[in-house]
C-alpha cells in the first residue's frame, strides 16, 4: 500500500490527475484491426459513464496513435496518454489504478491482462479469444460480451460503486496470477507434463 500511495502520488502530480478520482488502467499497442478496435469499444463504454468521475490511464503507442485519441473525443479530458513504457514504469502504473479495463476484442491470450492481475487489479474484459483463459469471471474480474460497449460500461460502473466487491477481485487476482503464472506455477504445470510423459 505504501508503494501504491506513493505511486499514485506521483502519477498524479506528473499528469494532473485527482489522486481521490478511481483510476482505470488500458494498456495495448496502437496498431489497426483488433487493437484499434478494442480501443474504439473502450470509448464508446466510457463515453457512457460522463455522469461518474473516473480517469484513464491508457499505456502504449504507436502508427495508430491518432485514431485511438480520435476516439476519445467525447471524453478527452478525462483521458491520460503515458505513451510506451519500460517495465519498471509501467509496474508503479499498475500499482497505482484501481481497475484494469479492456475490451479484447480478438486477443489471443492478453498479457497486459496477467501483468495487471498479478498488480492486484481486477479486470473488465471482453469475453473473446483466450481472455476467459486468463479471467475468472465473477473471481478476479469480470467478463462482458465481446465488442459489447454497454456491458463494458456496466460491468465499470458495477466495480467503481462497489469498491470492496473489486478489491475483493484485485485480491482473487493476484493469488490466481501468481498460483497460474508465477515461478513456482510454471514449474508445478511442468514437473506435472513432464511426469505425464515419462510414465
């Protein structure tokens, strides 16, 4: 907690952010098709929350940077652009937002969803590809229908007006990214394939 207050502090300092205002989290290269529209569903979700105070973090860059900002229009002042960051940067970011929020729109597997996980954030994800791989639904976040900006919209709303219900998550997830992707997970599946092949 230390280090997220302190995070938050200079995040909010850096980038003119109200430390008491939830903070939402996106991180995703910026590239046409599937990126450009998970992005494109993220706006339209969050252009239907004008009435609630949130901010968004959004981590990433690239050749579709300007028709990912173009699609924040509607909610442009609410919206932070940190650009590429190096691991390190990227970790007190995590640290520092309250929720994880992404559409998925055709993500495979969705390591920025891991990373955010195993940081102690719960996730709002779109149910598509290998994200339900990844996200226990109801556990450690939850999943909406793909490409579905209302339920998006929904499931936000649900975890900023019940705080202890995403901590809860935020909880869940960190044990499960650790449990399914840490050390000592990764050697438990291997010793366990392994073991499957010599017998």
């Amino acid at each position: 907690v230390a280090n997220r207050d302190a995070n938050r502090r200079r995040l909010a300092d850096a980038h003119g952010l109200e430390a008491d205002v939830p903070w939402l989290l996106a991180v995703a290269m910026m590239r046409a098709g599937d990126k450009l529209a998970s992005y494109g569903a993220l706006a339209d979700g969050l252009s239907r929350m004008k009435e609630r105070s949130w901010r968004l973090l959004v981590v990433g860059d690239g050749d579709a940077r300007a028709p990912v900002e173009g699609a924040f229009v509607g909610v442009a002042e609410r919206v932070r652009w940190l650009g590429a960051l190096e691991t390190e940067a990227l970790a007190e970011v995590y640290s520092a937002c309250d929720l994880y929020v992404w559409p998925a729109v055709n993500e495979a597997y969705g390591m920025a969803i891991v990373e955010a996980q195993a940081s102690g954030l719960a996730v709002v994800a779109g149910d598509e590809g290998g994200v339900r791989g990844v996200v226990e639904d109801g556990e450690s976040g939850i999943l909406v229908p793909a490409r579905d900006a209302c339920a998006v919209a929904a499931a936000v709303a649900a975890l900023l007006d019940d705080g202890t219900e995403r901590r809860r998550m935020g909880a869940r997830a960190l044990r499960l990214a650790d449990e399914r992707h840490g050390l000592a997970g990764a050697a438990r599946t291997l010793d366990e394939t392994l073991q499957r092949l010599v017998s």
